[in-house]
C-alpha cells in the first residue's frame, strides 16, 4: 500500500509534489508544536494543582494538628486531676452509696467542663481497672463491643496500655454507620506511674467535615487513611477504596496516577507525622481538565488556518520553482520532437538558472553535432539488423523522425561529378521533401545518396519518382533510383539497404531511372523468390513469436500460390529454412533431431501440387514451434546482433589488455553505458563477470595442459601484471595457479 502511494506521488507534476512535500512537513510541525504545547499545559496544570493541593493538605494537617494538641492538652488536664486520680486508685463498686455516686458525679463534672470548654468532642469516656466506665456524651460502639462488660479484654484497651501513657488517634466506626475520631491514652498515677485506666475522647465527624468543605478546591475528593488502612472520606459512594492504593504512598508526600472504573485520577497525599495519617486529595483527570476544551478550539482554529495559509504559501513557491522546470520541460519535448530551435530564459543564477544554462549549452552543441550524429545512427542502422529497443534507446540523441512502421530504403545514384550550384540545388530538393516527409538523407559516399523512407511503399515510390525526374528535367542530371523492399520493423533496414545495393549490378542490363528490388529480382529469376518474407521470419523465429511465424508462413503459401512460384525455388526457401534452424538450434545447445530429420534439405522435393507443399510448410512450422518450445520461448531473443558480435570478439580477442566495455562500444560504435546494460541484460551477468569466466577458462587449460611459465600464461588471458593475475585466479577458484597446476599434475 505505502509502495502503491509512493508510486503515486512520485508521478505527480513537481509543484504538486513540491505543495503536498511542504505542506505535510509543516502539517507534522504544527502537530507536534500542537500536540507538545498541550502536553505542556497539562503538565503545568497537573503540577499546579498538586502543588496547590499539597499546601492544602499542609494547611489542613497543621489545623487538624493544632485541634488535636488542643484535645490532648484537655485530655492531660482531665486524667491528671487529683479528684479523677483519686477515684480511680479505688474500685467504686467496692464504695458505698453515697460515696459511689459522689466518684461518678466528681468524674462526670469534670468530663463535662472539659466537653463545654472544648469544640467538636461528641463524647469522654473513662474506664479504670475494675470495668468501671465514667462516659458523657453519644455512646461509642467501642464501649458496646466489650463482652459482657469487660473493657479490660478488648483490643483498644490493651493498646492503650501498651501506649504507656501517650495518646493513640483512630478512626472507627461510629453508631448509625458513622465515621468518628477516637482518641485513645492510658491514665497513669501521678504517685506510682501505675496504669489507673483508659480515656477515651469521641471527635465528631463534623469537625473533618467542615475543614474538608472550608477548603477552596472542591472538585475533587478529600480523605484521610488511617494506619490501620480505614479510610475516611466526603464521597460516600466508596469509590475512593478502589482508587487510594497505600502501596503507591512511599514518600512523605507527593502525588501518583491511577486507573479505576475506566477513568484516570490523580491521588495527592500527605503524611501527618502526629497520627501516622494521610491525608489525600483525589480529582478526575478529566475534570482537572475540563478547560481545556477550550484551548483545543482555539487550537483545531488556529491549525486549520496556519494550514490553509502554509499550503498557499507552499504552492506559491513550489510554483516558483516548478515553473522554470516546467518551461524546461516542455522545451525538452520540442527537442524531443526535432524542434532545436529553443531556448530557456534564465532570470537567476540559482540551480534552476545554471540547469537552464546547461541545457542552452547542450542545445548549441547538439546543433553543431547533429548531421553528424544523425549519419552515424544512420550508418549503424544499415550497416546491423537494429532491434526496436536498441534504435528507441540510440535515437534518443539523434531523435531521427522514425516513428511509423514503414521502412525502405533508396539510394541515387549520380554518373557524373556535379557542379557545386547544382549539387547545392539537388542538395536542396531531396531536403526540402525532408521537412514535408518522413524521411532522412545524407551523403553515403560521393556521388550516392542514400534516403530512408519512414511512409509507405506508395509514397517512396512517388517522391523517388518525382525526385529523379526533377533532377532530369529541371536539373538535366542523369541520376539513378535503386528501392529496396519495404518492412515494418527496424531491424529489416540493414535488408533494404542490402538490396537496394544489389540493383546496382543490374543498372547496365535494365533501361530505367528508377528500379525497385523486387521488379528487378522477378525479371532475374523469371519469377519473384520471396526474399523479403524470407528475412521476416527469421526475424520473428529469433524473436521467439510463434504467432508472427504461422501468420508469415500463411503468407509465403499464398505467395507461392499467387507468383507460381517454381519447385526448385520452393526447396531452396525451405532448405534455407531448414539450414537456419539447424544453425540456431546448435547454437542454443538444441538437438536439431528433436526438430525434424536433418537430411530433410539434402533429399530432392519434388513439389508439384498444392497438397504436398502445403504439408511441407506445415511440417516446417511444427519444427519452428519445437524450436522456440525448445529454448523456452526466450533463447533466440536473448542475443541481438550487437551481443552477438561482441560475445564473438571477446571470445576472439580475451587476451587483448584493452578489452573492457569502452573498447566494445567503440567497435560495435554503440554507446557505452547502454551496451553495459543490454550486456547485462541479455545475458543475464555484467561485461566484466563474462569475460572474466572467458579468461579463467583460458588459464586454467594452460595450467593443465601446458608447460608455460605463469608469468606467460597471464599475459595470455590478458594480464599484464602476474601478480594481479594470481590473487585474481585464486579469488576466482580458491587456489593459487602454482597449486592448481600441482592438482591438476
């Protein structure tokens, strides 16, 4: 899919590229200055408010301490009075009446000043050792939860004791399911330091309740957690138990995330040193945030308008950019077009301005180089059968006006030596149908003229007529016209100059001005042999295309039928056939036996019936289906002429220290990082790789088979330097020459 989408956008025009690249780069800009400008906000809301909430909770924790020194100084004035200390020395039930009720009236009097004088205190209780409990206020369900009376067996009196005299806060439940502070301190003998009994003092919740509601920041949850692990709290829903984890509290205070019920909180805490209680402060994150939907308007605003304004921007300036390049574009494909009569206008010495110099600069070269590049392509594409793809590939310099599948090939001849005006005038003529026609001339050698026609066989002949009797009558210059058959592929133009060549051995036997190829061969053999169709289906066996070679069969049969052609001519084209599959298959490692008989040519085809030659020209089809069945419909099109010929030289001329892909393309007169690539190409490894195989077989039959000193065989595979030779042989095979010649001995 992103391969799919590069693929896409790297087909765009440049200023769509250009618009989409710097819009998408500001795109991820914004969003992360977006994104990294809310996170910040966040953080300095979260630290904000948790700094707030510590201050609060200190403030809170210094206010409930101060409440609860003022509850202890009050409990110390009760329990080290002399009247209590005195009543509880004794076991009051061991008293009288009258003195009983004395010690309770004495105790309640006085716990009954300390509650009057004190705020919040719902109730005192005081037990002594003898389950004796002097109380003033509520009841407490600690009081009601000592069996049978017996306080001295309960779990909170023991800890009293335990205390020795030092005061223990909790939080407990209260009657009606209420929470309630306790506060618990054993009473100790002012003479003996003797434990006397327990006090006990009941806060109201209230006392919490109006510190926690006094407090500015109401949005979120205030509790305390006791040591126990009980938790006190404003929400009544018991949703803090899920949300308050004491295992996250390591610190005296601070602060910690938590997830619960599908949402995030942030718990705050603080220790209180006096009670060993936390304090905590718990808000929904959400909520802490409630605001700032608001600055993700502003911000969604501000994004889209800083968007819509960079893209503007953007596409303004990629069409700065692109523009010059378009222009260069388009002047590009009028020189593609054959139109070098350009120029780009460079307004600024950026790289734009130097590209568009550059490019002024090739132009005035190729002008002045191309008549002679032109009669280079031309002579290479006469002088070797040219596949489509090498000509499309070489043309691209030359931009010969070739486009039409229609090529043939003339050439006039002049038997006198011209005079300068008028061969400037018969110059003049052949190039001005030039601009009119697709056609391309130039000076083969003097006197002759070559023309290659890109139009069909009925246009050729006209203007090769109309140009011959111009240089007849208007010119009064004896000139000759010789045609060669006309084909529909490039590679078939080395043919029709071949042939229009060979008429030129008839021009003293026929009296014309004009001659075509296949006029002139009818007269010769009395009859037309097929040669143009002959030429075609080579081709088309080498190109491996069974469906070409039927349809050209087809119509050899029906050109056979049509000219009456004689036997004899129709074993020749056969034998021919014959010989040239067998030269393929040898040379594509096939077994020509796997094809047809090899004697078939050898023995006399006396063809004098429709019947018998349209069974021999079936069988010779079958055989060209085995062939190209045989090579894996791909062998024949592996090798053009121009491999062809350089496979035949490197394996001639290995040894040569020249040889490399300069030296090739100079001889085959190609260019040489396209023969590198058709090389690679058609064979399926690199120049160097194959000639390099050429040469280790070269050394290695002179190591086994010969006396010559290594320092000689290199210079026989083409290196000059033994050293070289020997660190190159054994990367090669893993050995040095001198212990592959023992191995090989």
């Amino acid at each position: 899919m992103l391969t799919r989408l590069g693929l896409v956008f790297h087909n765009l025009k440049l200023s769509y590229k250009l618009t989409i690249a710097i819009s998408f780069v500001c795109l991820i800009a914004l969003t992360l200055f977006s994104t990294t400008t809310i996170m910040i906000y966040k953080n300095m809301m979260t630290d904000k408010e948790i700094s707030s909430t510590l201050t609060n909770l200190d403030a809170f924790r210094g206010n409930l301490n101060n409440y609860l020194n003022g509850i202890d100084k009050s409990s110390v004035l009760l329990i080290y009075n002399p009247a209590i200390q005195d009543h509880l020395e004794s076991n009051a039930d061991l008293l009288n009446p009258e003195d009983r009720l004395k010690a309770f009236q004495d105790i309640n009097q006085k716990i009954k000043e300390i509650i009057n004088n004190s705020y919040g205190i719902s109730s005192i209780a005081i037990m002594d050792n003898y389950n004796n409990a002097f109380t003033f206020g509520e009841s407490s369900n600690l009081l009601t939860s000592a069996p049978n009376g017996n306080y001295r067996d309960t779990a909170w009196f023991r800890m009293a004791e335990n205390r020795d005299g030092l005061y223990q806060w909790e939080i407990t439940d209260w009657s009606q399911s209420k929470k309630t502070m306790h506060m618990l301190r054993s009473i100790k003998s002012i003479r003996n330091q003797q434990t006397l009994g327990v006090v006990l003092f009941t806060i109201s919740p209230d006392i919490l309740k109006t510190m926690f509601t006094s407090d500015s920041q109401m949005d979120g949850i205030y509790s305390i957690v006791v040591s126990s692990g009980e938790i006190y709290s404003q929400d009544e829903s018991g949703r803090q138990q899920s949300i308050i984890d004491t295992s996250k509290m390591n610190a005296a205070k601070g602060h910690y995330f938590t997830e619960a019920g599908g949402k995030t909180y942030i718990v705050t805490y603080s220790t209180n040193p006096l009670t060993n209680w936390k304090f905590t402060y718990t808000i929904e994150q959400n909520v802490l945030f409630k605001d700032i939907k608001y600055i993700y308007f502003i911000w969604v605003v501000f994004f889209i308008g800083s968007f819509i304004l960079i893209s503007l921007i953007s596409l303004k300036i990629s069409k700065s950019i692109s523009g010059p390049l378009k222009t260069l574009t388009i002047l590009n494909k009028e020189v593609e077009r054959g139109n070098l009569n350009v120029k780009f206008l460079s307004l600024y010495k950026d790289e734009v301005g130097i590209l568009g110099s550059s490019f002024n600069r090739m132009l005035d070269n190729i002008r002045e180089g191309i008549p002679l590049r032109r009669e280079k392509m031309l002579r290479s594409i006469l002088e070797q059968n040219m596949s489509k793809e090498e000509f499309m590939e070489l043309n691209q310099l030359t931009a010969l006006p070739l486009i039409q599948p229609f090529y043939q090939v003339v050439l006039i001849d002049f038997a006198i030596d011209l005079p300068a005006h008028k061969l400037k005038l018969m110059e003049e003529r052949m190039y001005r149908y030039g601009e009119t026609s697709p056609m391309v001339c130039f000076t083969l050698k003097p006197g002759q003229y070559c023309i290659l026609f890109n139009d069909s066989k009925e246009e050729t002949y006209r203007i090769t007529n109309e140009l011959i009797d111009y240089y007849h009558t208007q010119l009064e210059i004896s000139a000759v016209g010789y045609i060669g058959n006309d084909y529909n592929e490039i590679y078939f133009v080395k043919n029709s100059f071949e042939e229009a060549k060979e008429l030129s051995k008839y021009r003293f036997f026929i009296d014309s001005h004009c001659m075509s190829y296949e006029a002139v061969m009818g007269k010769v053999w009395q009859t037309t042999y097929p040669d143009k169709l002959e030429n075609q289906l080579k081709y088309y066996i080498e190109q491996a295309d069974p469906e070409q070679c039927r349809t050209l069969v087809g119509n050899l049969l029906i050109f056979i039928r049509d000219n009456n052609i004689k036997p004899f001519i129709i074993h020749t084209l056969l034998a021919n056939m014959y010989i040239y599959l067998q030269q393929l298959s040898v040379k594509h490692h096939v077994d020509p036996q796997q094809l047809f008989d090899p004697r078939i040519w050898q023995t006399d085809l006396l063809v004098d019936s429709q019947g018998s030659f349209q069974r021999n020209f079936d069988e010779l089809i079958a055989a060209i289906e085995k062939y190209i069945q045989a090579i894996g419909g791909q062998g024949a099109r592996s090798l053009s002429p121009a491999i062809q010929k350089a496979v035949s030289v490197m394996e001639a001329e290995y040894n040569n220290y020249e040889m490399g892909i300069d030296f090739m393309a100079r001889i085959l007169h190609i260019n040489s990082v396209y023969f590198s690539q058709l090389f690679k190409k058609e064979l399926g490894t690199s120049f160097m790789d194959y000639l390099s195989q050429i040469r280790l077989g070269h050394a290695r039959r002179l190591l086994g088979e010969s006396n010559l000193k290594i320092k000689e065989i290199s210079k026989e595979v083409g290196y000059a330097d033994p050293h070289y030779f020997g660190i190159w042989f054994k990367d090669k095979t893993g050995l040095t020459p001198s212990q592959y010649r023992n191995q090989s001995t």
